[in-house]
C-alpha cells in the first residue's frame, strides 16, 4: 500500500536530505554537530516512516543487524565502564537498524513510484558541482563541494550507483562515470580513485553477463576488495620499477606512502593481541599521537579491533548475505547493489566506513533493500 508519507519522508528524499546534512557538518564550525544531526536526521525519517506504516520490517538484512547489535551492547556492556561509549557503539549499529527499516518499508514505493528516476536525475544534475570548492585545501589537491577532498571523492562514487539506477542510455552512463572520474582527479583522492575503478568494472561486467550467481558475485567483490588491500604495494612496483614515473611527475596519486597508516597499524595489532575474541570496543580503534585521536583508516580493521574475532565472523556471515541476496535482485537494481558493495569494501580499505557516523555503507544497505523490495514487486 502505498501511502501519502511516502512522497514526502520517501527514500528520493532521504538520500537528499542526508546530502544536506553532509554539507552542513562539512563546514568547519558546524562539524561539532555532525552526530547530532545524523542521528536526528534517521531517526525523524524512521519514526515519521512508521507512523504511517506501524510495522516493523525483519528480513535476512534487518535481522543481521539486529544480531550485531544484540552483541555489541552484550560486548560494549561486558567491556566497557563508560556508558557514554557504551551509548555511543549501540546508537551507530541501531543508526544502521533504522535504515535497513526505512528501506524496506519504502523500497517498493521507490520503484514502482518511479521515485528512483527522479533521484537518479537529481543526482547526475548534482555530481559536477562536486568539482566546486569553496575553500582551498593544497595545491596539489581541491576540497571539491563538501570542503574534504576525501568525503567529496567518497561520496561521489557511493552515490554513483544511484545515479545509474536511472539511466537507461549509454551514452549517460559513459558521462556520468566520466563526471565521477574528473570528481577523483580533482580531489586527487586515491582511495576514491581505485573505488570508481573496480566499481565501474563491476557494475560493466554484472551488465554484461547479468545472469551472474551469487558464487561469481562473491569472488568478484572479494577479488576487488584485496586489490585494494594490496594496492599501495602494487602500485610502488609498478610506477617506481617498472614505469620509473614517482621521479617524474608531480602529483599526489605517484604518492606511495601510507600517510603512517603502516604505524597506526602495526600498534593496533599489538593492543588488539591483547583482547582477540571480544575485541576492544568501539573506542578501542583510536590512539592518542600529538593530542590527536587518529583511527587505522582501515574499515576493516576497526571491524577486527571493535568487534573481535567473534564479532568479525558475525559481520561477514552478515556480508556474504548481503552479497547473497544482492545477486538474485532484478534489472536495474543488481548491477548498482553489486557496484555498490565493490565501492565500499574498497573504500574500507582506506577509510573508517562501517558503523561509523557516516552515509556511505547505509545507502549501500538503502539499495540492496530497495532492490529486494522491488523484486518483490515485480513478482507478485
């Protein structure tokens, strides 16, 4: 059924509601409301949501985050004495409960209301403004819209995926990719960069071979993921011993240092030695250098150090049935869930992007519920 609420609190206006909140927390003086607005933002969707609809919505998806959350508040309870930090960890996984929740309960109405071709316009009318700085950042690199040449290149290849879900043409598809590759260039944003690639070629080949099952889906998205892992050190062998171009050129992507990540690293593996199975916390992935908190950049590795070995293994069971389930969605929802998974899971080898207070991974979430509510649809 569908309901007046949808036009208004739908997930076209989600997606752009979260867009403003974005560019409002980019601003340096109003970056301290970051949490505030992100957790007033999905919660004032999930509850408006319901009032209209009065159900709760539990599939595979909603379900797996349901467990994740029952075992960090458990972890969070046994680990911790701070209820501050406790409050905090149960806050970003139930952030992420809410979204698959609005999700499901609007992804029928996204489809058949044709809500997702309107988006998608948006979007592609949207993304060269991206290119746009409006302050300056080095002058080998630009801010672009959202004043962080890592959250503009970022966001640009996440909402990518949104953006094709409504072009039919090939030649837009061709210029949006296009736009969404200048976006990188500008930002000279390297983990931005490998994330279109690998993405773009996903979402080329799910095109092409569309009948795909989950087993490919599954290697391809693993594949790509430890390319990224592997990348930094590939790319010192190919452009200082192969191609000899690092002391030719001047550009940020010949950069091939970890910006100390390597270090940040090394000390995360020897605090979480200490404490494997239950890991640390959702504080436990920061280290205080020079009076600054500083994360692994690593989403994958914060999973290893927040969660454990336990809690790891639940979120790749987790994982696989999102891949799962995003391999059986119909045209033109697969090949956008699949590129988007390439895009986050390369990006989390970069980049802190997983129960985090941020968009990226829950409008991965938004299109693989989106995609199974609309096949739903279409079958009925």
């Amino acid at each position: 059924m569908i309901v007046n609420g949808n036009k208004v609190f739908g997930i076209q206006a989600f997606i752009i509601s979260s867009l403003i909140v974005i560019f409002i927390v980019s601003i340096p003086a109003l970056a301290i409301l970051r949490v505030p607005l992100l957790l007033a933002h999905i919660s004032l969707f999930y509850f408006c949501v319901f009032l209209f609809r009065n159900r709760i919505h539990i599939e595979r998806i909603s379900f797996g985050v349901a467990v994740l959350l029952f075992y960090v508040l458990v972890q969070n309870l046994m680990l911790q004495e701070d209820w501050i930090v406790i409050a905090q960890a149960v806050t970003m996984v139930t952030l992420v409960f809410f979204t698959t929740q609005i999700a499901q309960s609007l992804g029928e109405n996204f489809y058949e209301s044709g809500q997702y071709k309107k988006l998608s316009k948006f979007l592609f009318f949207l993304l060269p403004f991206f290119c746009v700085s409006f302050m300056s950042w080095t002058e080998s690199r630009q801010a672009g819209l959202f004043m962080n040449p890592n959250i503009t290149g970022h966001l640009s290849v996440m909402l990518l995926p949104f953006i094709l879900l409504g072009l039919r043409k090939k030649k837009f598809i061709v210029l949006a990719m296009v736009i969404a590759l200048l976006v990188a260039i500008i930002t000279a944003s390297r983990s931005t960069l490998m994330a279109l690639l690998l993405s773009c070629a996903g979402y080329v080949f799910v095109s092409m071979f569309p009948r795909i099952k989950f087993p490919v889906v599954f290697l391809l998205i693993l594949t790509t993921t430890l390319v990224s892992m592997y990348a930094v050190d590939f790319a010192v062998w190919l452009l200082k011993d192969v191609l000899n171009l690092v002391d030719k050129y001047d550009s940020r992507f010949l950069y091939l240092g970890y910006n100390g990540r390597d270090i940040l690293m090394e000390q995360a593996l020897e605090r979480f030695s200490h404490q494997p199975v239950l890991g640390l916390g959702f504080d436990g992935a920061k280290f205080e250098i020079d009076g600054h908190a500083l994360g692994t950049h690593n989403g994958l590795l914060d999973l290893l150090l927040r969660l454990g070995y336990a809690g790891t293994a639940l979120f790749a069971v987790f994982s696989i049935v999102m891949v799962k389930i995003a391999s059986t969605l119909n045209p033109p929802f697969k090949a956008v869930s699949i590129m988007a998974l390439i895009a986050i899971f390369s990006l989390s080898t970069n980049s802190s992007t997983f129960f985090v207070f941020n968009y990226l991974f829950l409008y991965v979430l938004i299109l693989i519920c989106a995609g199974k509510k609309a096949r739903k649809s279409v079958s009925q």
